[in-house]
C-alpha cells in the first residue's frame, strides 16, 4: 500500500469530519451528540462517543453499530474499523432528562 500524502491525510479527516457532522443532528434531536474522538487515517480506524441522552438509551449500541459505523464505513472506503461507545460519566438522571426521541428507559431491580 502506497504511503499517504500529508494532502492524503487531510482530506481524510476533512471527509470523516464532513460525514460525523452530516450524522450529528440526527443524534442531537434525540438529546445526544456524536463526537469524534480520534482517526487513524493510515490503518483505517475511527473512535467515536456517544454521549448526552445516548448515555441512558437502550438503543445507543444500535446506533453505533447500525447507524455510525455502517454509515462511515459505506461512504469512506479508507474506513475499516470503528469503535466507541458512550459516555459513562454522565449522570444517569440527567442524561434521561435529555432524551426526545426513540428514547427507551433501563429500569433498576430493586
């Protein structure tokens, strides 16, 4: 494989930030955010983190797995591999406070 260009590099992580903000506002009108925490440009490999209401939704895997890495991976062929999760600092009060959308409570045995 042909070693990349500083200009290589750059439109990279200028696409990748394209495409994060392109999915952002979907996850920030259920209460959450999407944010790129680190890009690897020359292996291909992407960390992202949920986090706001995404930290209390039962589904936020879903979104990681289904929706951000499908979507990265589908329109960025330099992508292989991404990994993340949520942002377990939250409060989970208050990241349940933040919720709109799809949002489906976890329930604590008592």
């Amino acid at each position: 494989m042909p070693e990349l260009t500083d200009q290589d590099r750059e439109g990279r992580l200028r696409a990748l930030r394209g495409l994060i903000d392109l999915m952002r506002p979907a996850v920030q009108a259920d209460g959450g955010d999407l944010v790129l925490v680190r890009a690897d440009v020359e292996t291909g490999v992407v960390e992202v983190e949920l986090q706001g209401a995404c930290s209390s939704c039962a589904i936020s895997s879903d979104t990681l797995q289904g929706g951000v890495t499908r979507i990265l991976k589908d329109r960025l062929d330099w992508v292989t591999d991404v990994v993340g999760g949520v942002d377990e600092s939250a409060d989970l009060v208050a990241s349940m406070a933040l919720g709109t959308g799809g949002y489906v409570p976890r329930y604590r045995a008592r």
